[in-house]
C-alpha cells in the first residue's frame, strides 16, 4: 500500500481537478469530490504501475512539505494506492 499526497483543486465550472504531484501528469478532472478522489487513486495506480514494470522507483513526498500553491482554493489529501489489487 502507498500513500500519495495529492492536490485538489475546485473548478469555477463545478467540480475538481487533482494533481498527484510525485507522479508527473497524473491528472484527472471530475464533477463531485468523491468521483474525483475515486479517479485520483484509479489515475495514479495506472502511473504507478507502468513505473514498476518499468522498473522505475517513485517515492512520495512528505505531506509536511506538500503545499499547495498553484490554484486558489487548493487542498493537499492523502490517497493510498494499493498495487496489489
């Protein structure tokens, strides 16, 4: 299991984007926070697993350092990745 910082961010459209960060271009965009953090986890999965079979080590940053400074209203959340699922 692995635990991610990731940013959410309200769109002025309605919904959210999320940026996992360690985890370049791993964005998605949904219309409610649940569907967002739902496709966060299923997004950075596929990153993830496509790092082990290429033999790729990505180790999440401390969320202490994690802030979010690029949109307004931006939060940080943890989403946990279990890879063996």
């Amino acid at each position: 299991k692995l635990i991610y910082p990731s940013f959410f961010y309200p769109c002025k459209e309605g919904g959210y984007t999320v940026i996992v960060p360690d985890l370049p271009g791993c964005v998605t965009k949904e219309n409610t926070l649940a569907e967002a953090i739902d496709m966060a986890v299923d997004a950075a999965s596929r990153w993830l697993l496509d790092a082990v079979e290429n033999n790729e080590q990505i180790s999440p940053s401390d969320i202490k350092n994690v802030i979010t400074d690029k949109y307004e209203n931006g939060f940080v959340s943890l989403i946990s990745i279990d890879l063996d699922e």
